[in-house]
C-alpha cells in the first residue's frame, strides 16, 4: 500500500504542475473567437462592450499573421494621390487632413485613389489600421503601413491624422499593441516599440455600435487573441503581455498542441495480480529456407 500511496502522490504533483504551467501560458483574449481569418472582409472581432473607442487612456492588443499580402503595383505617387489626405513628397509622411465639418470622405484612403493601402482594422472612421502588400523586402512601398486617427479641435471640426508605422512582417505571427494616452499613440510590434507621435488634436471619441471590424479579401491569414483595457501600457507591461502570448518562436501559446507523454513501469504484483502467461517468442522472420533442388 505504501508504494501505490507514493506512485500516486507523484502523479497527483505531476498533474498538477502540468496544469498551473498550462494556466499560466494561457493568452487571454476577448470576442467570440480567439482567430479569424484575415480574408473575409469586416469581421466583427470587439463589441463596443469589449474595447468602447473613449477619451479614456486605452491599449489594444491583437496578433496577426499575414501568409500572404497583394503585390504593391507601384509605389504611392505623392503628387498624384487623389485625395486631400496624402503623403508628402520630401518624407512620405502624411499630413493631417481637414474634414468638412465631421464629415472626412476628402480625406479617403481607398486604392481607387492611389493609395495602394488596404484597411485591416477598424472602428468605424474613428480609428484604422492601414497597409500596404508587398512581396519581398525590395518591394516594401514608401508607406509600409499607417495608423488613421480621426481626431477634433472643436465639436464642428474634425481632422484625419495618422502614424506612421514599419511593415507588418509576413509568414510570421506579430503582436501589434496600440497605447492611447490624449493625444500620444505608443504603437509596438512584439516587445520593441516602432512609432511614437503626439497628435495636433485629441483623438474623437466614438459611439459607433458595429465596434471592431477586420479583415481584407487581398489578405490572407490570421488575425485575433484581441485584448483591450483603459490603461496606458509601459513597455514592461507590453512585454509581460508578449511573453505570456507567444513562445520563443514567436507563436502563440494558443496554438500549441500540450501532449503529455507518461510512461510509468509498474512493478509486478503491485496490485496483487501475478498470474502470468507463458512467454511465446514471435518466429524468426529470417528463418533460413534450404532445398536441395538444383
């Protein structure tokens, strides 16, 4: 008996290290689904419940993972962007864009008007993730990608403005987190942080009740593992979140198979049952076949 007591103290101990360390490991993530598919167009992935676009701090954390991207044709042509919202021509970066009134359809960003940019996240106009495709790194346009932000200087004048932001890295999972803090946008890629930029104006604050959206027919992969809280994120608190989400090869936790592999010898007798079947070898599948047959 002391020997089972033993064997299944162990085991206990082993079961339950196994399941703190998967607890642990475990993304958190908010929405119906922890993916979706990066292909199908305005997918609703956070309710205004989840992540409401306020004047409060914010960050917003999601993971992406693009398999493939559509080829940029050309590169963004800032003299003949038809549109009041481009980049400008001695540094490609864009300028921010006076709406009429509320209304900022002069400041679009569609591909009609040669922009080549695609959208892949939204919250209405309120805020919106933008990016150009490419094919390989001698390929990457001007513009690899923008943060678009609706933003006001009174309650009758709107503005678009944005923030510039590095490629989205493809054949690779990537952990996109965006600080709000008034009128300062702290956007990192995994741990590193690629953009800071303090906005001529505060951010508008949005009642838009289709909340989230994301994805693009041109895109395929993976989008998901949403996280948003009213709190400014420090780089600590970007890096702990990284950690917790991916493993060191940069894939997150939610996608990784537990297995458990136990192999316990048991003595004999130990439940008192020693019967014991006579031992048949297996025959020899090599045997030797001799003829004297010539």
């Amino acid at each position: 008996m002391l020997v089972e007591a033993i064997l299944f103290i162990a085991f206990s101990l082993l079961i339950s290290y196994f399941v703190i360390q998967f607890i642990q490991k475990r993304p958190t993530y908010q929405g119906s689904s922890a993916l979706y598919d990066l292909s199908k167009k305005d997918t609703p992935v956070l309710s205004y419940d989840d992540m409401p676009w306020t004047n409060e701090p914010s960050s917003l954390r999601f993971a992406i993972f693009v398999e493939s991207a559509p080829k940029t044709i050309s590169k963004v042509d800032c003299t003949t962007v038809d549109t009041e919202f481009k980049p400008a021509c001695d540094n490609y970066e864009y300028k921010k864009c006076r709406c009429s009134s509320s209304d900022c359809s002069r400041c679009d960003l569609s591909e009609t008007n040669g922009n080549y940019l695609s959208k892949l996240l939204s919250y209405g106009d309120s805020i919106q993730l933008w990016a150009s495709g490419y094919t390989s790194q001698n390929d990457k346009p001007y513009v690899p990608a923008i943060l678009r932000v609706k933003t006001a200087s009174s309650s009758t004048q709107s503005y678009m403005e944005s923030v510039s932001l590095p490629a989205i890295p493809l054949q690779r999972w990537t952990v996109i987190t965006i600080v709000k803090e008034g009128r300062r946008f702290d956007v990192y890629y995994g741990a590193k942080p690629v953009a800071t930029k303090l906005l001529k104006f505060p951010p508008l604050a949005t009642t838009y009740s289709a909340g989230w959206l994301a994805g693009n027919p041109l895109w395929k992969g993976k989008i998901g593992l949403f996280s948003g809280i009213h709190k400014v994120q420090t780089t600590s608190d970007v890096l702990s979140d990284v950690e917790s989400l991916v493993n060191t090869r940069g894939v997150p936790f939610y996608l990784d198979e537990v297995t458990f592999d136990f192999k316990v010898s048991m003595p004999e007798c130990l439940f008192g049952n020693c019967n014991k079947l006579p031992v048949v070898k297996p025959m020899n599948p090599f045997a030797v076949y001799v003829t004297n047959v010539q």
